[in-house]
C-alpha cells in the first residue's frame, strides 16, 4: 500500500465483523468481490461461523498482519477494533456502517460494490490516525479514539492532575477527563464539550466532562509531547475506559502516562465526502438562528445575497 492510494499485489482481505448485526449482506459483496480477484479472505476464528463461502480462519492477531486490506462490519466500535488488528501493519482500514451513526466508516452497505471497484482501479487515498500508547500500571493501552479517567458511582469525583511533558499544568475536579485523539474528538470528547477536530491534525485533546472547577477549559497538546493524569488524594476511585472499554482502575496517588503516535493505522477514503461534511451530517450541526436557512450557498448565490456597501465618493483628478 502506498501513500497514493494504489495497490501493489493485493492478495488477501481481512473481515472485521460486528458481533451482533447482520452483515450477510456486506459479506457477500466483499466475497463476490474477492472470488473475481482470486483474493484471499480472512476471518477470525470466533466469527467464522457467520461467514458464508470460502473463508480462511484465523486468530486476531493473524488477520492484521496478513491482510492487504482490513474491512469493518458494523459501526464505529468495529472500526476502532479493525484499527487496532491494523495497527504496526500494512493494511488499511474501509469501514462499512451497519449502524446507525457510523461516523468513522466510509460507506454503508449498498455503497460497497462502488467502494470495492474505486480500491480496484486505485481510486482512492490512505488517511493515518493517530493512536494513543500508554501504560496502566504494568498494563500497556493503546486507543484510537480515547483515554478517559470516570467516576465511578458513589466512589467521589474525579480529581485529576493533567502533566505535560513532565511538568504540572492544570488540575480538574469533574466527573471525567478524557484524553482523545483527533479521531476521538466528535466522540466523549464532543460530548464533554471539546472542540471538533480534524484527523490531519497530530495532537491530544484534554477536556474534562461535567468539571466543578473554576477553569473548565479543556487544553490541546502537540504529538511531540507526553500526558500524565495523576490521580490526586482527594479523588475517589476511577474506571479507566480505553475506546469506551473499561481496561481497569485507578485509586489517588496513580498515575497514568500517555504518548501520541501518529500514524499507527490507516483508513481507506474514496473521496466522496470531506470529513467536515461528515461530521455536519452526522453530528447533526446546527447554526444560529440569526443565520439564513439557505446557507451554506454556493459562492455566485452569497455574492448576490450580500447587502450593498456604501456608495463611495468619485475620485477627482487634478
């Protein structure tokens, strides 16, 4: 795979599935697809049975490594499970939506005949996404969307010590603090009131959710730099949830370290759709009221709405 979007020997394909929805219908496209190639299909052994036809068994770890190119079944939770069997690897990532938002996919299921012929004819880009790599205690985490301290019901608040690159910056009293990448922004970091941020950007967001402190402002930090949340010992006891999974726990006086890395997996893009008009679509983005229903307009259509200036006065020469 190269960065321009073409294909250098593609042999195999690897099938990441939803563990409850019905993907008969994307399967049959992709192994319609494949048996014209003569390309190989992986499946993982524990979801092998929901495949129909001709299709490789193989353990998790297998899948992402042998495949020229990973397709996600199902929602933005399968996606970032594709993204992680693809992470260190070759492969690429097209995510199909079988859900309802899937806002990391790029196509939903009538749409991926069209997506698998673009990906023949080299009609397409790779996008890289940046991934979190950090440490709980002996544990290693790696997240593509994020990294989240939560209170744990009757447990206290979070009280959270957020250092950058060592060094001490802002502390917050909240009931979160999440650590998300750009891909993770229009996730819990969106909902905790982080800004929207584009994945061509290489940084970590900082944004605590529901705060009781008295700077609630969440903090954008390089991909050159490190974060630590220092669980403080006021705090009660906190889940710690890596891509909306709870990974573990952390009690006052823990600390856990994250780097960024960018680059660590790649998705398929056709295209079609800029991530800006994704996430207006998907996200359901409204305006003021104070702004015309017809905007956004196309470029002739604004210049004739525009209110005419003030007349200016004629230049006399002499």
């Amino acid at each position: 795979m190269m960065g321009d979007g073409s294909v250098r020997g593609m042999h195999s394909v690897g099938l990441v599935l939803h563990p409850q929805r019905d993907s008969a219908e994307a399967v049959e496209a992709v192994l319609g697809w494949a048996a014209r190639k003569e390309i190989a299909v992986f499946g993982i052994k524990d979801e092998i049975r929901r495949l129909n036809g001709a299709v490789v068994p193989v353990t998790a770890e297998e899948l992402g490594r042998r495949s020229d190119l990973v397709v996600s079944l199902g929602g933005d939770g399968t996606m970032l499970r594709a993204m992680r069997l693809a992470d260190r690897q070759r492969a690429p990532v097209l995510g199909v939506n079988l859900g309802k938002l899937g806002f990391l996919a790029e196509v939903d299921v009538p749409d991926l005949p069209g997506a698998l012929s673009a990906i023949d004819s080299q009609q397409f880009t790779v996008e890289p996404r940046l991934a979190i790599d950090g440490a709980l205690g002996a544990q290693a985490i790696t997240a593509f969307n994020d990294v989240a301290v939560v209170r744990v019901p009757g447990q206290g608040s979070a009280i959270v010590a957020v250092h950058v690159d060592g060094q001490p910056f802002v502390s917050y009293a909240a009931d979160a603090v999440v650590v998300a990448t750009p891909t993770g922004s229009t996730a819990y970091s969106f909902s905790a009131g982080g800004p929207i941020v584009s994945p061509a950007v290489e940084a970590l967001l900082v944004t605590p959710a529901a705060p009781h402190s008295a700077y609630n402002r969440g903090v954008v930090v390089s991909a050159r730099e490190t974060v630590t949340l220092e669980i403080l010992p006021v705090s009660g006891r906190l889940a710690v949830e890596v891509d909306g999974v709870v990974a573990g726990y952390a009690g006052p006086g823990e600390r856990i370290d994250m780097r960024p890395r960018p680059a660590a997996a790649q998705v398929v893009r056709l295209g079609r759709t800029t991530f800006y008009e994704r996430a207006r679509r998907k996200l359901r983005l409204t305006d003021s009221a104070e702004i015309p229903a017809s905007w956004p307009m196309a470029p002739g259509e604004a210049a004739a709405a525009r209110p005419p200036g003030p007349e200016l006065p004629q230049r006399r020469d002499g």
